[in-house]
C-alpha cells in the first residue's frame, strides 16, 4: 500500500512565488501564521491525518508521520519489496530496554543520533516511505514485567526512564537550536502497560502516583524539550480513553513553552466508537480528539477521506470550530517548519544521504552499547574466560539473532556463537533441542508435514516417524514452543481452519506459530494453540486444541482436542551435555523469542524460562562445572545459575559484545532497570496501584530474584565519605580491584515519616563512572530540596514535609555502601478539611472501587458497589453533608467513623439521577468531629464530590 501511495504522491516543484513561511530568517510564529493564512479549509483537514498530501499551490511536498526508530529504523527494508535491490537494512541496536541498562545517557545521546542520522538517510531515498517525525522513544514505565510491550519500555523507575528518554531523544533531534533532524515523540501516554483487553480496560491511578509516578517520565523529556510530542495510548485512564485524555492539552503543554504536535495511536480514534463504545457517532468521537489536544489522526492508511468527511461533519454540527482546527494545524506545521520542510534548501539536516545507513561508525557504536547494556548477574569465579582453547557454544539462541516487532531487519548477523568462534580454535556445537514425533493415540498415525505452501495442511499421514513427521521443540519461555518440521526446516503454524508448515519463523502481525504440549495424567498430551491472530479482539484462540475429525487436524475445543504420545526421536539437551564434558568451558545460550510468549497486544501468563531450556542448562553445567549462560530476554524470567550474563536481544553485534564481555575485553556493568521477582505469582496485571500491590523496587517489600539497578562487575569498588552539603551529595569511590571497570553509582532517598505512604527507596540520581585500578573519584549529585516534594492529595499540590530522609548511596538498591540523614525543613500537612467541597478522588484509602470519568469532557468521580468504600483520614468535618453523585436507580452510601465497619453516622440516600453523567444532590446530618470518615457504598452509585460543612 505505501509503494501505492508513493507512485502516487509526488512532491511538488518549488512554487514560484517566495512566502514568507518559506524564509528561513523569520521567526517561527511568523512562519506557521503566514502558511496557516494562506490555506484552504481542506488543506488544513488533510494537515490532521498521518499521510498529508502534497499542496503544489505553494510548494509543500507529501509528508508521513510515525517512522518507527526504537532502537533503529524499524520495518526497514521488509514493508517494501523493492527496497531490498536498494540496499541492506540499517543498524539494529539493542532492545530499548537494553539501551537503559547502560545507565549511560551520554552513550545514548549517540545511539539517538546515530538513529536520527539514519532516519534521514532512509528518507532521503524515499520520503513517502520513511517521515521524519518518528514515533520514539517509548516512555511507558515498566511495572510489570509480564506486559507484552516490556521490550519497548526503559525502566520501572520514572527518573531513569526521564534521562534516559531525554537522552535518545536530544539525540534524534540533534544539536541544532533551532531545526530538528528528527522530530520525536513519547509513546504511550498514559498508564499503557497491559496488553490484554488494552483498548477496553481501564488504569485506575489514584492522584499521587499520577503525579509521582505515571507523569514524571513523560515530563521529563518535554520540559527538557527533547521530544516534539507525545503519541496517546490505546487504554482508559480513570474511565476516560486517553485519546481523548484532557491531560494531553493541559498538564502536557504545560511542560514546556515549545509548540508540541501530539498524536493518535493507529486507529486510536475508531476505537472511541467501533470499540469502546465511548461516544455515538465518529464526528461526536473526532472533535473530542482534537478538542482533547491530539493534533494528527493515525487511521485509514494513507486515506485522508473518513477523517476529513468525519471532521467537516463536527464543523457543520459546531462541535468544533475552525479555530480548534488552526491550533492543531500550527503544531503540525510547527513541527513541519523545524524539519526543515520549508525551507529553500530543506535544512542543514537536509544534506544527510543513505551513505550513514549501517556506517563502519554505527557498527562500531552498536558493538559498545550492546557490551555495555549487558548485565552480569551472578559470577561464581568463572568469568572473565581465560583462553580457553575448546569451548561447547550450545543452545536455541547460540547460533541465532532475533528481530522483535519494532526492529528493522539485520544487514549482517553476529551470533554469540560467530563471536565465541572468533576467539577459540575449537568450538562445537548444538541447538540443544529435543526432537520429537507426536503420535495420535487413537489411529497411531504421527502428525506429518506435506509441504510448504498455505494449502499443505500437516496431516495424521506417516505411522512411522520419518522426517517429514519429526519436530524439533524449541520451549522458549511461559510454557510456549514452536515446532519446526525436520523434513523441510518451517514451523507448524495454525489458524481456525488448519495446520501447515509455510513459514520460516514466528513473525509477522499475527504470530499463529504457538504451541503448548499440555501433559496429561495418564501421560499423554494435548497440542494445545498457542497463537493469536485477532486485529482488536488482541487474545488467543480460546480453547484451541489440535484435533481430528475423518482424519484431519484442526483446531478444536478443549473437549474434542485429541490425544498425543511424545516420542523423543534424539536428544539435544543430551547431546550437548557430552559435548560440554569434553570440552574446556561450555557456553549455554538461552532465553526468549521476542515474538513468542508475548509481543504487542500479547502478554505473558507467567515469567517462567521453557522447562526444556532449564533441562538444558541443567544438564550442562552437571557436564562440566565451567559453564557459562548466557541469557536473551526482552524481560525477567525466573532463572538462576552460578555464572550468568544477561542482554536483551542485542541487535546485529550481540555475538561480539557477547563475546566480549565473556573474554574481559569489555568489563560488565550494565544494570538491571526493573525488578526481577522470585516468583511469578505477582498481583493482577490490571492493578495499578504501587503501594496496593508493592510491585517495583519503590514498594516492594520482599526479596526479589534480582533488584532494581543489580549488576555485578570483574572488579571491585569501595564507597567512603558520604556527604550532603547544601543542595549536594558527594561519595568517594575507589576501583579496589586489579581491572579497569565502570561502576554504576545510584544515589536514593528514604523519607522516614509523612503524612502519606512514601516508597521504601527511591533513585534520586545515577553515574556511570570509569575508574582504573587504584583510582578514586569524587561522585556529586544534585538533590534539591524540591526534588524530596511529594504529592499532598489533601490540597491539590506539591508539598514538602518537615521531615529526616535516609539518603543511601550504592551499587544497587538492594545493595548500600553509604547512607546518612538530611533533615528537610519544610511543612507539616495540616488536618485536611472536610467542611470545604472534597473530591471524592483525594481519598486516603479504598477498597473495591473504581476511579472513573465524572462526564466525557472531564472530571474524575469514585464508582462503587456494595461494600465497596473510600477513607479520609486525619480530617475534621462538620454535620451537614453534602454529595454531588450519580445513579441510575438510586443507591445508598454510609458514613462511619474509623472504619468500613466503625460506628455508623449517616446514611446517605442517592436519588436516581437516570444516568452516570447526570449528577443528583445528596444530603445528610451527622455529628461533626474529627478523625477518619468512610463512605461506604451499599449501592451502585458514583460519588464526585461532597462537603461536610459546620
């Protein structure tokens, strides 16, 4: 479709007349007012949508929005079939994830760059292809790392997410002070961290974590203007879609006095009213995104039409007015104008050609930041190798790289194997699979492959197990395989209809790839599918079996599903185990797929590596006690072993960075940027509260697998002199060791007492240091008072509290070499009063409730049902209550004093309002005091607000 729209659309010659938006001299108000004049109504409309046409009357040219740049030009050469006679694709660097596990914003500045000079070399070739307003960083906090997008995100932590952002982002952008080589934007604002149901369910943030947790790392990067914009996310917050979040043209703009050009996600819009069901009709639906503060529609492909035909609707209805439409324009064209766009010449970024596309220079850049992202995770004394002179290099990922969703496609490939092989004249190895027929129980019949092609349907063919019915079963992680046929080397793959083996590997939108082999009591197995393939129902196949039915496999329910024996045909796991007794080190390579067992609108059910690849590490490190394993995830898994180097999938160079980390060319110092737990029994994925279910380094209370910020080293350091002085915090620290390393130094805080729950550590700031043996340096950070602010829901602001912090300097979080006290002087919270009219929002306390929209324009209001209650504690309150709510049928809510179930002091009749947005007045008399009061629901009812006057 895009090749389509590029032979169609073609930029038009330089229009005679010189205007003065096309005068580089001009300032940019002046500018974008001139060009805003002199266009039409439809001209501006078509501005709004992602694929703007050329307008020839004044010489603008055809312009696209989203180019995705993660961690590289994404989808760069396999969206266009032309493009690989062209030239191989560009520098694929770690995962994001990875990227922050440098603790390196220097070092990530470059990766930006490195990206934003590639992003114009690509739409230097092809401009309708590749636009230059690119849809990165991704500032979603990772939370939970069973979330399907983990991969795409930075960190659990909203300081380190910030400069980390703001870092790849200046770098995208690049130094100019005024024109952009890059325009980048923030994805996904806001809450956006579960994938299931992810455009229906809703994110309940109480106040102080929207303000202290879910804000900040989007704040950080615009206030310090290394992002253009921020991309709205497909969920609910507090009821409300977030594409038409009123947060997006207030608390966002207010972060900075640059002209920010926001957008929707793909097909974002629809959803209010295909999906969510949001609002009646699409002109209703379209002028509350514009309205909201979102500036571009990303829908319909390259078709401008429904969004025009929709938005002049919205005009005609007055639901808009054509001053809303000039505002979003004037981001657009803002945005437009620094990238150079009008420009005679198209700007200093403009002489940027396709040579920069995997440079020598990029390479080399990919290499360090791949073998600084790696984190050592345990060292039994093992590492660094020693030149060994036979190595097993053995297991799934040993000899392969995988591209996840947002990678472009590698132009080289180095394994870790490739860069072992570098180093150590003899190397053997092995994918360390089992291979296996899978024999129907009832006909004796083994599943067999037929072909390749989409009508080869794998069928109950061979009854005995010949190559064609024999299946090597990669356990990647969360109790999900793949199958690939031994006969002709593709992967069993299912839909509704049938199975076949026509594909090469799990990519692609639909990965129908999955397969789980569910053990039954008697021994035998159920296949079960394992796939997804639903545009927006976003899950898998419910209870999809393999079965079969006059001879034939399908997928099935679970009640029809048919029976399987497991028939081991070889043994990887054993074959590797007596290649790694024979030689001198063994090096296991493992971990995940990133299109398996999670991906976009695809989470994870537990965070479990594949039994089948604990089996073989097992085996291997029984075989020869100087193993080594090496560990490609995109998120945390529970595993463990005595030597253990994790990295992400790494991109094109992970063989090399790989290799030099195991050898000591590169000291490791990569850092863990999230939680790694224990176990998987986590609370739900759909709980956002922090404090409520202690997810994170900031609340949680036990001892994970691995903590926030762990990372081991070949050397060792020695902290000393802590020091706070003024608005500073100074640490001596000395390389104790006999190797030249890089030490992560984390500064965090602990505030001992409040008048709200505060996070048992919090990171306050960073440095990634390079100290040769022997030497000391003085770290320093800034930590101001203001920084130690917390949120006062009482009041609706910032406040600080007179109060001692803990201030903790160490390798990790679990990890504390200095700690001191400060004393801030501050405030003390006063008693919060109830007499005055009180969200029902800024309770202290819930249970059971829902946070929800008080109308679709704005507002928040507290939704419950029996049983349900909301608190306010430390309060003083009058005898006359008084309740903005809303029911349908009427309801009841109590209030007592101390508890849900304390003395009771009023109950509290609801008329029925008729709707959820129509408000009533309730009232009641009660006895005035001090204290806690509760409203406890006994009906379906919301609460906005209330007052408890003298």
């Amino acid at each position: 479709m895009l090749t389509l729209v590029g032979s169609l659309i073609t930029a038009p010659a330089q229009a005679a007349q010189d205007y003065p938006f096309q005068n580089p001299g001009l300032p940019l108000e002046q500018r974008v007012s001139d060009l805003l004049g002199r266009l039409t109504l439809q001209e501006k409309l078509g501005l709004l949508h992602q694929s703007q046409p050329a307008i020839p009357r004044l010489g603008i040219g055809y312009h696209k929005n989203g180019t995705e740049a993660l961690h590289g030009v994404a989808w760069s050469n396999h969206l266009n079939d032309n493009w690989n006679q062209k030239f191989a694709g560009g520098t694929v660097f770690p995962q994001a994830v990875g990227l922050a596990g440098t603790w390196d914003p220097a070092l990530i500045k470059k990766v930006g760059s490195a990206v934003g000079d590639e992003v114009r070399g690509y739409n230097a070739v092809d401009p309708v292809l590749w636009g230059l307003q690119v849809w990165a960083p991704v500032v979603d906090l990772l939370r939970d790392p069973r979330a399907g997008r983990n991969e795409e995100g930075y960190s659990e932590d909203p300081l380190l997410t910030g400069a980390i952002s703001t870092a790849y982002g200046k770098g995208l952008q690049g130094d100019d002070p005024f024109y952009l080589k890059a325009a980048p934007v923030l994805k996904h604002y806001l809450a956006y961290n579960n994938e299931a149901d992810r455009s229906l369910t809703s994110s309940n943030l109480t106040p102080k974590l929207k303000h202290e947790y879910y804000e900040p790392a989007f704040k950080a990067a615009i206030s310090a203007n290394a992002a253009t914009g921020v991309m709205a996310s497909y969920n609910l917050v507090n009821g409300r879609p977030n594409h038409v979040n009123a947060d997006l043209n207030t608390t966002v703009r207010s972060w900075t006095d640059k002209t920010l050009y926001n957008v929707s996600d793909a097909w974002g819009p629809h959803a209010l009213t295909d999906l969510e069901k949001y609002y009646d009709n699409k002109p209703e639906a379209f002028a509350a995104v514009l309205k909201a503060g979102l500036d571009s529609y990303t829908i319909d492909g390259s078709d401008i039409g429904p969004m025009v035909q929709n938005l002049t609707a919205a005009l005609d209805q007055g639901l808009i007015t054509e001053a809303d439409v000039d505002k979003a324009v004037g981001g657009v064209l803002s945005v437009r104008t620094r990238l150079g766009h009008f420009d005679p010449d198209g700007g200093p970024y403009k002489k940027i050609t396709k040579d920069v596309i995997n440079s020598d220079a990029h390479k080399r850049l990919n290499r360090e930041t791949a073998g600084k992202a790696a984190v050592l995770l345990r060292n039994s004394g093992v590492l660094p190798l020693a030149k060994p002179k036979s190595a097993a290099v053995v297991g799934p990922l040993a000899g392969k790289l995988y591209r996840d969703w947002y990678s472009g496609q590698f132009p080289y490939q180095v394994t870790p194997l490739d860069g072992i092989k570098e180093r150590v004249p003899g190397v053997t190895t092995g994918e360390g699979l089992e291979r296996i027929a899978l024999k129907h129980l009832d006909s004796g019949k083994y599943i067999t492959a037929t072909g390749t092609g989409p009508d080869d349907n794998a069928a109950l063919t061979d009854t005995v197990p010949t190559a064609a019915s024999q299946w090597d079963l990669t356990d990647w992680t969360g109790g999900v395989s793949t199958l690939r046929n031994a006969g002709n080397g593709k992967l069993l793959g299912g839909d509704w209809r049938s199975l076949d083996t026509d594909d090469a590997e799990p990519d692609g939108w639909y990965v129908s790839q999955q397969f789980a082999l569910d053990k039954q009591s008697d021994g035998s197995y159920l296949v079960r599918y394992a796939g997804y393939e639903t545009v927006e129902s976003w899950f898998a196949l419910p209870d999809a079996y393999v079965g079969v039915s006059d001879g034939a496999l399908s997928l099935v329910p679970k009640a029809q599903a048919a029976r399987f024996g497991k028939e081991i045909v070889s043994d990887g796991v054993a074959s590797a185990a007596a290649q790694a007794a024979k030689a001198e080190v063994a090096v296991v390579v493992v971990g995940s797929h990133p299109f398996v067992a999670g991906r976009e609108f695809r989470d994870r059910d537990n965070l479990q590596l594949g039994e089948g690849q604990r089996r073989l590490i097992e085996a291997v490190r029984k075989a020869n006690p100087k193993t080594v394993v090496v560990l490609e995830t995109s998120y945390p898994v529970v595993v463990d072993a005595p030597n253990l180097l994790w990295t992400t999938h790494a991109g094109a160079e992970t063989g090399h960075a790989v290799a030099d980390v195991l050898f000591g060319d590169v000291n490791p110092a990569g850092r863990l940027t999230q939680t790694w737990p224990a176990t998987d029994k986590l609370p739900s994925i759909r709980d956002y509260d922090l404090v409520k279910t202690g997810m994170t380094y900031l609340y949680g209370k036990g001892k994970p697998l691995y903590a926030f910020g762990h990372g081991l080293s070949y050397t060792s350091f020695a902290y000393q002199g802590l020091n706070v002085q003024g608005e500073k915090v100074s640490v001596k620290v000395t390389n104790t060791g006999k190797l030249k390393g890089d030490e992560v130094v984390q500064l965090y805080t602990h505030q001992r007492d409040s008048r709200f729950e505060q996070p048992v550590k919090q990171l306050r700031g960073f440095q990634r240091i390079t100290l040769n043996p022997g030497e000391s340096r003085t770290v320093t950070f800034p930590l101001k008072t203001s920084d130690l602010a917390v949120w006062d829901h009482t009041r609706g602001k910032w406040a600080v509290e007179s109060v001692t912090h803990d201030v903790l300097v160490g390798s990790s979080s679990d990890r504390i070499r200095q700690s001191t006290t400060l004393r801030v002087s501050g405030e003390t919270i006063p008693v919060r009063d109830l007499t005055r009219t009180t969200r029902a929002m800024d309770f202290d306390d819930y249970s059971g409730v829902a946070f929800a929209d008080a109308s679709k324009a704005g507002g928040e209001a507290v939704e419950g049902s029996a049983g349900d209650w909301i608190a306010f504690t430390g309060a003083s309150y009058g005898s006359r209550l008084t309740a903005s709510v809303a029911s349908v049928g009427g309801g009841v809510f109590e209030v007592r004093s101390g508890s849900p179930t304390g003395a009771l002091l009023a109950t509290v009749r609801v008329p029925a309002t008729g709707g959820i947005y129509q408000y009533g007045t309730a009232n009641a008399t009660l006895k005035g005091g001090k204290g806690s009061l509760y409203l406890v629901f006994k009906g379906d009812l919301r609460i906005r607000d209330f007052a408890v006057a003298r």
